[in-house]
C-alpha cells in the first residue's frame, strides 16, 4: 500500500534531543510503533472534517524519550472517505499493512465505532483474539443501518469474520447503561468490569490486559477535568493517573497487535486535555518499549491453595511478579490473575471464571 494516498504527512515539530519528537519519525519501521490520527466522527454523529491534531503532536513530541529503545513513527493523518464505510476500510489496509510488517499501529482520533476495523484487522492475522475495551457506556442492541459508535460492540460479538476466544468490557458506568445489556454481557462470556472496580490501584485490572491482541479506549471513560475531555464528557471516570496506568499495562502485554484511542475532543481550548491525551499515548509506549526487555523465557514459583477438597495452583513469575492460575503443566493455558486472587483463593474464595476452563 502507498501510505501517501491515504495519509497526509504531519508537519515538521521541532523538538531537543531528549524529548520524543527528536526521536520520532515518519517512516514505518518494522518492530516499531507506528501512530496514525483519524477525523472521521460520523459514527458518532458528528463530522468527518479534517481535525487539527497539532497541540496534540506538540505535547506529546515535547515529552521525553526516556530510555525507549523501540522505534516510533508518525504516520501522518488518515484521509477520511466519502462515506465512514470507505473510512473503515481505508483504515484496515494501512493497519494490515502496519501489522504485516510487524508495526505496532496505534490510532488516536475519530469515534469508537473505529474499533471495529481495528479488530477486523488484527483477526484476520491472529486466531483467537483477546480484545480489551475501556468505555463508559455498552449497547448490545442490533440496530440496522450504518456502522456507528452505538452498534459497533454488537457487531463485533456477532461478526462471523471475528475470531474472539476473549472479550474484556472495562470502566461500565452502571447508571448510563441498559441494564439488559449489561447483564447480557456475562452470558455471552464477556468479562465486564466497572468504573468502581478499577478505582485506585491497577493491580486487580492488570489480568485483563495481559494478554491482549488488541486494546481500545474510549475517552469518554475518563473523567473530564478542565472542559469537555471527550466528545461525550462525563463527570465521573477514570482519574488522570490512572488512565495512565492503565495505558502502560496496555503496552505491557505479552501479545498486543495494535491499540487505539478514540472520541477525545480535539476541539478543545484547554492545552491540559490535549496534554492529558499526549501523556496517554506515552505511557502506552512506556509499557511496550518495557514489554520488549523482558527475558523470553519465564521461571515462576508455585504455590498449592486448598480450597474445599480440592487443590488449586497459582504460579508466580520471578521476573515480573505477575501471577498466573492453572493446574496444566503447560503454561500456556494458565490463567492470567493478580495477587488478591490468590489471597481470596487462601480465604477460600476461587473465582467462577477459573473454574469455567
């Protein structure tokens, strides 16, 4: 694919050696993280214009490079298409393409109904998906007509090109949402967390993320500060800093093959909303440039909880400290947990997710 036909080139941000800009470039570079920003909100019902992405690109390339060793790149501004359909697709071949060339695409922009290429893309490439989404609100309802932020979710866990083998729903904010919907969701497997549950530390949530082939957000998940932070600003959601956290434990996954955020409100007058979604997208980098140093290969510590009349098995990594459930000899098919997990497991406690595999 020729990038320039659907991609316009950011424009030139001056930056010091030690900030991130200096480091960026816009060229694709395999292994790398490749940024791409998109304008069309037309799922969302709004526009498809051209946004002007620039305070942004400025606060994000100003901050520093740290130690990232991983490559970055910025691709430039997706071109919007005639329709969103023509959206959508353009934005799945500039990420198979990412993909194939073993880029990390991460998409900043447009409305969330753009999750659904993002996943179309990354199933197409790996079997069994493991996606993760952080939103405020869920609608499981089949609504007919165009692609769109309300039935998008909905699309995904119908879609027969979807090949889902896990589906992590995180951030519901129960009073915004059809309780039909929500309690639908545990019958279908999907794993929904709320706001409440994610408050604080990001220790119970990190499982979620772990191992993730795909992981979106929705802004309208964070808590709006100063102005209107996303499209569909809400008084409550995830604080500043733990937004944050959580984008790091994004970029920590052990499988992840693209990430996108969506619904900010790049009309924004306040420089601390752009600044907030600047410092986003770099602790989503932070976590995959740590992610890449890990050592291959893992040893864990094992230890035996009895519950009941039966004994349980949770296996700590020595190197990470992340803890994993399962009594297979083969690694592979435990469990991603967290510690309090297995401190419930000790008071007698085993989660029913467990017990399902």
């Amino acid at each position: 694919m020729n990038f320039s036909d659907v991609l316009i080139p950011a424009s030139g941000i001056s930056a010091e050696q030690w900030q991130l800009g200096y480091r960026i470039s816009k060229e694709l570079h395999p292994g790398g993280v490749a940024l791409i920003f998109a304008s069309d909100f037309r799922g969302a019902g709004l526009g498809g214009g051209l946004c002007n992405f620039s305070t942004v690109r400025e606060n994000l390339y100003r901050l520093s490079c740290a130690d990232f060793e991983i490559p970055i790149s910025d691709l430039g501004d997706l071109r919007t298409g005639q329709s969103s359909e023509d959206t959508h697709y353009i934005l799945q071949e500039v990420l198979l393409t990412c993909i194939r060339q073993k880029a990390l695409p991460v998409i900043v922009g447009g409305s969330e109904d753009l999750s659904y290429p993002l996943c179309k893309a990354v199933c197409s490439i790996r079997e069994e998906t493991s996606y993760t989404h952080i939103s405020s609100k869920v609608s499981l309802k089949a609504e007919d007509g165009m692609l769109s932020s309300g039935n998008f979710f909905h699309r995904i866990l119908g879609g027969k090109e979807f090949s889902l083998k896990n589906v992590h729903l995180l951030g519901l904010q129960s009073y915004l949402n059809d309780w039909e919907s929500v309690a639908l969701l545990a019958d279908i497997g999907v794993d929904a967390v709320r706001l409440s549950e994610m408050a604080g530390s990001p220790e119970r949530c990190e499982p979620y993320f772990r191992r993730a082939d795909l992981v979106t957000i929705s802004c309208d998940a964070v808590e709006s500060f100063c102005g209107e932070f996303s499209i569909h600003p809400q008084v409550n959601g995830l604080g500043r800093r733990e937004v944050c956290a959580y984008m790091k434990e994004a970029g920590l996954s052990e499988n992840l093959k693209a990430a996108g955020v969506f619904n900010f409100n790049f009309f924004s007058e306040n420089t601390l909303n752009h600044q907030l979604l600047a410092q986003m997208i770099w602790h989503l980098i932070e976590g995959i440039n740590i992610r890449r140093t890990h050592p291959q290969e893992k040893n864990f510590e094992t230890y035996y909880v009895l519950a009941g009349d039966n004994e349980y098995a949770f296996h700590k990594e020595v190197f990470s400290g992340l803890w994993y459930f399962g009594n297979s000899r083969d690694e592979g098919q435990w469990l991603p947990c967290s510690r309090m997990d297995f401190e419930d497991a000790k008071r007698g406690f085993i989660k029913p997710k467990f017990l399902e595999k």
